[in-house]
C-alpha cells in the first residue's frame, strides 16, 4: 500500500461491524462512542455507514473503523457483502426486548457464515438504563456469551454507560490476536510485521479481490 | 411500445451471449439491424396508419431511418476500431444498439440525438476534466458550449446533426439567455404571463422533429434556473440585484400559477402531456396536491369522473383499515413491530412527524401497504417515500397564507376525522402507484438496488473516469454510498422542502410509458369514450376487489401485481429508475473535485452525509437539469440497462 501518500496518524486500522436487530441501538452506539451523542430519534440505518475512532491500546495507536448495518431481514443479503475484511464484530441486542436475544443466535451464524474465522465477537446488552424493562436477565446472556466465547457487556447509548469500555475490550482483543497472528506468522512476506505504520490489517478488499468482484457482470 | 420492446429483448439477450468476442461486431451490428427493421415494420400497425397523427410521425421517422442507417454504418467502423485499442467492446456495442432503435417511432425526439453522440460519448475525457475544474453552476455552462462544440464539429451525419445543432444551438441560447438576464433591465409581462418568449421559441423549434411520441415531454428540457453567481465587473450593487432578482422570481411565479391554472381549470379532459412537461420544471405549491394525483396516475384526468374516483378509492381504503383491523384478521406481527420501530425515526427534524396523529396515519398506511404487497412487504426507507406525498396532501387543507406551516401544524387542528381518512387513502394510493414503479428495489434481494448501483457506476466511468478511477484505487465500492441514495430516492440526502421539488419531476417522468403498455396489452373499454392515455391508465387501474381485499392469503393480489407488471417492467425501468440514475451520477460528480482528493474514509464519510444542508430549489433544478442532460447525451449507455 501506498503509506507515502498519507500521513498514516495511527499504527492499526481495524474494521468492526455492528449487527444485530433494527432498533436495538446500533447507530447510537457507534455515535456515542465515536463523537460521545445520542439521538433519541435518530434516522433509521439504510444500507451502511461507518465511523472511526482512534483509541490507544498498549501504546499502539489504533484506528477503529466500525461499520453500522441495517438490521432488516430485508437487507440481509446486501449487508453480507460488509463482513468482508472485518476483523471484529458487536452483536447487540435490547436488554428490554427479548426477541433481540433470541435474535442473537442467528446473527452469529450470520457472522460465521460470512466473516473470517478468526474475527473477535462481542456480546453486547444495550438499553441497561431501561432496568424496569428489562426482558434479558443477565446471567443468562453472559452464559450465552462464554459459551460461544464472546466478550460480553451490558451498555447504554443512552447514558453511555460501558459503551467505550465495551469497543474498548473488542478492540484489545483484536490487537492481541492480531500481535499473536504477527509472531505466528513471522516475516512471511507479509509487510505487517516489516512495517508498523500505516493499515496492517486491510478493510478494504485486496485490489486482486476487487478486480475480481468489479469484473463479474450483475445483468 | 411493445412492438418496439420485444424483438429488441431478444436481440439483447443474444448480444449480451455474444460480447465475449471481439470479432462479432458485424454480425451483432446486422442481426441488430434486422430486429430493428422487425420492430420499425411492425410498428406500423393498422392503428398506427389510421391514426393521421402517427402516420406523419412514422414518415417523420422514416426520413430519420434513413440518417440512422448511415450513422449505425460508420460507427460500427468506429467500434471496431474502439475494440480493438481497449477491448471494451461491451460497452461500444451496447451504444449502437440504441442508435439502431433511434428511429423507432415510439422513441421520444429526444433519441434523436444519439447517432452522433455515439461519436461523442467516445472522447468523453475533455468535457470531463472540463466539467471537474469548474464550479458546479459554471460547469453546466461549459457544458453548454462543448456540447455545441462537439456537435457542430462532428458533422459526420449532416441531416441528423442538423437536428442536433438546432436543439443545442436553441439550449445554448437559451441558457446563455438566462445568465443574461442579470444584466438587463427587469423584464415585465407583457403577454399576461402566458407563455415566456423561450418556451414559445422552444416549442416552435421542436415541434418540427416532434412525433407522436408518448414521451415526448422529455424533449421539454429543463428550465434552468438562474444563476445566482454575481459578475464581479458588474457595476449595480448586491441589494439591487437582489430586488431585481426577486421581482424576477416572483414574476416568473405567477406566470407559471397561471400557466398551471390554464391547463387545470375549468377543463373536461386534463391534457396530462402538457401537465407532465410544465411540472418537471416544478409545480406551485398551490397547484401540487391535485397535479402529483394527476401526474402519479391516481387522480383521472377526466375532471367529470374525479369527485367519484376519489370517492371509490377513499371507500376502498377504509374497508381495507376496517377488514386488516378487525377481529378475524390475524396480525403480521413482525411487519407491524417494524413499521413501529421506524415511525418515530421518520423526519424526526420535522415536527409534523412527531404529532401522535400524524404517527398513526403513517402507521396504517404503511402496514396496509406492506400486508397487500407481500411480494415485497415492509422495508426500511419506504416510510420515507411516503412523506413527500403526506406531507403535500396535508397542505390542500390549508389555508393557502398557512400552506408553509405544514411542517409545525397538528392536522387534527385544522382537519377532521374523516378528512385526516381521506388524506390517508389518497397518500396509499399514491405510495401505492410510486412503488409499482420501483418494486424491484424492495423486493426479495432488492435486484433493482442492485442494478442501479451498477448502472450508476458504469456511467460514472464513463462521465468521470477520473472519479472512478480513483474510487477504484481507493476501492470505494458504489454499492457502500449508492445502495441509501436508490433505496430512499435520494431522500435522504435532501431536506424536505429540496425533496418535494425533486418529486416534480421525478413524478412527470413516472408512468407514462406503464400508460402506453397497458394500452396496447388491455382493450380500452368501449363504455368509455377514449380519453387521453392518463385517464385510460386510471380507468385500467386494478384495484383489488373487496373479496381478494379480504383473502388473507392475499394471493390472489399478488399474482395480479405479477402478471400486470410483466408486460410492463422493463419499459417501467426505463424512466423514473433511469432517470434516478443519471441525478444520482450529476450528484455524485458535482463533488468530484473534492472527492478526486480524498481517500477512503474521507469519501465515504463525506458521501454519508454531504453537504447539502443549504440546498435550495435552484440547486436541485441545477443538478436535475444536469442529470438531463446527462441522460440525453449517455442515452446510449442506458440501452443495456434493464
Ligand atoms: N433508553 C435507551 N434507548 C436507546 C438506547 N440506544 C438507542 N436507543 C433508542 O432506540 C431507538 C433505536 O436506536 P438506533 O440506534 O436507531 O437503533 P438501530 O436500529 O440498532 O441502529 C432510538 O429511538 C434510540 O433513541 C439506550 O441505550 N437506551
Ligand atoms: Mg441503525
């Protein structure tokens, strides 16, 4: 890649997708983590959008590009497409909806089905300020969450409560698997561990990847 | 249509086999041009020559199937010369397909111009760097003047480059004309606001090359609006100009409320051709509630059978609420809990969609819709579309001093309950028509979503293959920004206020040809006198019956929407989907300039949200003009678009 041509402020880029069912709060999480605000009636999400925050994780500056998808079963087929090259993802649900627990499940399967092997997932319980309303007690969700080895929190948009610890933890998650992966690998010709700065874990497709999928015709 | 459709689908099919090799240019280019004759032949059907009117228009288009034989002849020379130097015959190809079906007599006049654009669209790279380092409304300028350029320049094909240099020559005039006008006196009415000197000079010039085309109101190309930029040397100051500009506005307002009353009141039959050329420049606000009716093919233009119409399908509205809302109907649950969801996130700047009333209209017109559409059902973005026309319905219970509270007003202050009812079956049925034209975007996989996105792409490498190439070296997908802009229309790029002019025209472009192709697929009924195609589309307009209303299967409705839509489709896509396009690629390439450098992140957040919250009228009639343009010059590109 070419860092030259950018001043690369950060030493890690890691894409992080967002999935989960319409209206548990995926877009206000994503906005109070990335610029601390919460809409109350916020638009709904069509397609997807993204936005980045740079945190620092054990003195490495890391980019976090977190994707927010559309939760409609409608959509399902076209969001698919932004698994790729994620390398980790936030399934959320409403703590006050259980039908958004019981959703879980299948986005998992989405996830696994659609994403690299090795992505780091997290559970996360959103709208923990509506304790009265609560639907998903949450001994069983953690139960969930270690069973199926996710990280697991219980967050508020809304009062922000948890919502940086939670992408937080995800991404120190990502990076120890990431620094792991670098000493497994070596110096296998891969420029990750040769060269620090810039993007060491792509979000974008290969440009060989995105030849192939730009040239195969839609008709 | 029909006629002209058919044998062109199946030549298309072969084509789209055959590109794979170079070297079937000549033989695709003649199999091309025996299918067309097919369908030139057989478009002179009995109707056709009994018809005085089309008659002419076939000679017409004879004389010009003369020109179109010669042009296919020299540039399939072109092609293969194209071919060979970047092997992208695919896309050079698919050109002179549509420059082979120009001459069909259906075509609008506006086709007439694709022979040597063919030639054109091939050299694309100097109007394109010309277009990027210019400010968006001196760009449409240049424009302007290399469209002329290129034209005249280009005489290859003297006769049908003769229409060709009159059509640009009268748009340039015509645009120069207006950006003039800030240098002279402020013009007054003299002619009582009739018709303005350009669109009568505008007229006279077409009507020579008019044919009977259905669509001919494509030819009425966008009025541009004024350009607000001040020449520096100019010596008057900004407030003067200002009033002048005002008085301007206000004058050119009340001549179009008169034109519109012209052609609505006190008529029989609505002349829907004329009301679908003066609307794409915009309808007043006080004429919009009845001509979106009229345009979208809800409201008959037989005046006489109005009142009744609305009646009928007010009543049908009502039984549906009064059966999906009784006891034995069981709940879709899920699709209710969605629509639910997104209720309150609807508008949620615009305080008219925070009133509990407004929610609850919005509500059941959106669950009706979804339960008998279940091909599609509910998906997000289609309680978007459904505001526009809400909204606009509203403001014909308004005191005309408080149309432009709309937005702030609680309608169950100023209407009834049965009014508020009526409101709402006039927005379904509307909703009901928008989506018929773009039902491919929302059902199962989204596939019209889909092909839009690629279409869109395509052309954009074709206007600014700068811009995609440097998409492409950032690997910006289309799909990551473009998927919001055809899902919503664009709405969501756009305050209301801009919206609602954009639906002007993007309603005068909806239906026409769905009018033409249940015209030839359905016999008029003899009851009936025949009327213009419009109110033949309204009187053919199949509305479930009260038994399948009440089938909860809704099956029946269903193979009903399928087999009315086959014939239909493809002809379908062709305008509003099409069009979408073309503004979709005007709005992207207005910020190529800071787009080209930007790199991923930057260009995708930028295009998540753009800069477009001060957008006015005159923005958006600037980039739908230059979508029309577009459209006009890159016809050809759309004929391998579904
Ligand atoms: N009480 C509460 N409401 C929330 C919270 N997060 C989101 N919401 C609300 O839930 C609704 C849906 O949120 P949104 O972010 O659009 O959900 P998405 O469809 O998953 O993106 C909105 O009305 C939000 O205001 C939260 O933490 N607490
Ligand atoms: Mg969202």
């Amino acid at each position: 890649m070419n860092n030259e041509d950018y001043g690369y402020d950060y030493d890690y880029l890691f894409k992080i997708v967002l999935i989960g069912d319409s209206g548990v709060g995926k877009s206000n999480l994503l906005s109070r983590f990335t610029t601390n605000e919460f809409n109350i009636e916020s638009k709904s999400t069509i397609g997807v959008e993204f936005a980045t925050r740079t945190i620092e994780v054990e003195g490495k500056k890391i980019k976090a590009q977190i994707w927010d998808t559309a939760g409609q079963e409608r959509y399902r087929a076209i969001t698919s497409a932004y698994y790729r090259g994620a390398v980790g993802a936030l399934i959320v649900y409403d703590i006050s909806k259980s039908g958004t627990y019981e959703n879980c499940n299948h986005w998992l399967k989405e996830l696994r089905d659609n994403a690299d092997d090795n992505v780091a997932v997290g559970l996360i319980g959103n709208k923990s300020d509506l304790a009265h309303l609560r639907a998903v007690p949450t001994a069983e969700a953690k139960n969930f969450a270690s069973e199926n080895e996710l990280l697991f929190t219980e967050t508020s948009a809304l009062n922000s409560e948890n919502v940086d610890q939670a992408f937080r933890e995800l991404i120190t998650a990502i990076y120890q698997m990431v620094s792991k992966h670098q000493v497994d690998l070596g110096d296998s010709g891969n420029n990750a561990a040769a060269a620090p700065k810039g993007p060491t874990i792509s979000l974008t497709p290969t440009p060989n990847e995105n030849k192939k999928s730009s040239s195969s015709n839609c008709c | 249509m029909a006629v002209r459709s058919g044998p062109h689908e199946m030549s298309e099919k072969g084509h789209h086999n055959a590109h794979e090799s170079s070297s079937v240019g000549v033989g695709l280019v003649s199999s091309l041009m025996k299918s067309w004759r097919i369908s030139s032949s057989s478009s002179s059907s009995p109707k056709a020559a009994s018809d005085p009117e089309l008659s002419t228009s076939r000679r017409s288009s004879q004389s010009n199937n003369d020109n179109n034989h010669r042009t296919g002849a020299i540039s399939l020379m072109n092609d293969q010369k194209f071919a060979d130097s970047d092997g992208n015959f695919d896309a050079i190809a698919k050109q002179k397909t549509s420059t082979i079906r120009t001459p069909s007599a259906s075509y609008s006049p506006m086709r007439y111009m694709s022979p040597s654009n063919t030639n054109n669209v091939t050299n694309e790279s100097p109007r394109t760097s010309l277009l990027r380092h210019n400010n968006h409304h001196s760009s449409t300028h240049t424009l302007t003047h290399t469209i002329s350029n290129t034209t005249t320049g280009n005489g290859r094909e003297p006769s049908s480059s003769r229409h060709h240099d009159r059509y640009f020559k009268d748009l340039d005039e015509d645009w120069s004309a207006v950006i003039d006008d800030y240098n002279m006196p402020i013009p007054t009415i003299l002619n009582g606001g009739v018709d303005s000197p350009y669109a009568l000079s505008r007229k006279s010039t077409t009507s020579s090359i008019n044919t009977t085309s259905v669509r001919s109101t494509s030819f009425n190309y966008p009025q541009l609006p004024h350009i607000q930029k001040v020449d520096s040397s100019d010596l008057r100051s900004e407030e003067e100009l200002d009033a002048e500009r005002n008085v301007q506005e206000l004058n050119s307002m009340i001549q179009r409320i008169a034109k519109f009353d012209d052609i609505l009141k006190n008529k029989h039959i609505i002349n829907q051709q004329q009301l679908r050329e003066i609307s794409w420049n915009g309808v007043p606000k006080i004429h919009r509630p009845v001509v979106w009716k009229l345009l979208i093919g809800y409201l008959p233009a037989n005046t006489k059978r109005q009142a009744l119409f609305l009646q009928r399908k007010r009543k049908e509205y009502r039984d549906g609420l009064d059966h999906t809302f009784s006891n034995q109907h069981s709940r879709d649950i899920p699709t209710w809990h969605q629509i639910e969801i997104d209720i309150p996130r609807t508008n949620p700047q615009i305080p008219l969609y925070q009133f509990k009333s407004v929610q609850a209209s919005l509500q059941k017109i959106l669950y009706l819709w979804a339960i008998r559409h279940p091909t599609s059902g509910y998906v997000q973005g289609i309680n978007d579309l459904v505001t526009p026309f809400y909204q606009t319905f509203l403001t014909e219970y308004l005191d005309p001093s408080q149309v432009d509270e709309v937005e702030k007003l609680d309608p169950e202050t100023y209407m009834t309950k049965e009014q508020i009812l009526d409101i709402e079956a006039d927005t379904f049925w509307c909703l009901t028509k928008l989506l018929e034209q773009i039902t491919d975007n929302y059902i199962h996989g989204q596939p019209g979503i889909l092909k839009q996105v690629k279409n869109l792409s395509q052309l954009v490498k074709r206007i600014d293959i700068d811009l995609y190439n440097h998409f492409q070296k950032e690997h910006v997908e289309f799909i990551q920004f473009a998927f919001r802009w055809m899902n919503c229309l664009l709405m969501r790029e756009f305050e209301m206020g801009t919206v609602i002019r954009m639906w002007d025209t993007y309603l005068s472009e909806t239906s026409q040809e769905i009018t033409s192709s249940t015209n030839s697929t359905t016999p008029t009924d003899p009851s009936m006198p025949p009327l213009t195609p419009k109110e033949q589309s309204s009187a053919t307009f199949v509305t479930p019956t009260n038994d399948s209303f009440r089938s909860p299967s809704s099956a029946t409705i269903t193979n009903n929407m399928n087999t009315s839509s086959d014939n239909s489709t493809r002809i379908r896509q062709s305008s509003l989907n099409e069009f979408h396009v073309f503004v979709c690629a005007a709005f992207l390439i207005k910020w190529s300039d800071q787009l080209m450098v930007m790199d991923f992140q930057g260009i995708i957040t930028f295009l998540q949200n753009p800069p477009t919250k001060d957008w006015t009228e005159t923005d958006i009639e600037m980039l739908l003009g230059e979508a029309y343009i577009w459209q006009s010059l890159y016809k050809d590109a759309t004929s391998h678009w579904l």
